[in-house]
C-alpha cells in the first residue's frame, strides 16, 4: 500500500484547489462590485487585489504539483 499516502495527497490538493479557485472567484466578484460602487475604499480594493494574486500564486502551486511531468 505504498500508493495509498500519495493518492490521499492528490485528494487532498484536489480538494484545496477547489476551495482555491472558488475563493479566487468570490475575491473576483467583490474586487467588481467594490469599483463599480459611488466610491470605492481604495486600500480595501489594493488589499483584495493583492489577496486574489496571492490565491492565484496558490493555485499555479498546486496544479503544478498534481500535473505530472512528462519528459518528451
């Protein structure tokens, strides 16, 4: 059973990049709504923005990892 650690890690990961990519859309959709608003909090609308980056540097991480390698 040497296979089963490596596949509960691959679930795992699947599970975070799910949860990733949601919080990524929901960062999206607040960072819109806020700069459509009469005056949007500018440092609120830096902080989202950089938070979404962030998500996405997550995101890349770990498709990354669950991409195997080919080696052509």
């Amino acid at each position: 059973m040497k296979d089963s650690p490596q596949m509960d890690r691959m679930e795992v990961l699947k599970v975070r990049l799910a949860q990733f990519r949601s919080e990524h859309r929901d960062l999206d959709e607040a960072i819109i709504a806020l700069e459509e608003g009469p005056a949007p909090d500018m440092l609120r609308l830096r902080r989202l923005k950089k938070k979404k980056l962030s998500l996405k540097d997550q995101i890349a991480r770990i498709e990354d990892e669950l991409t195997p390698d080919i080696i052509a």
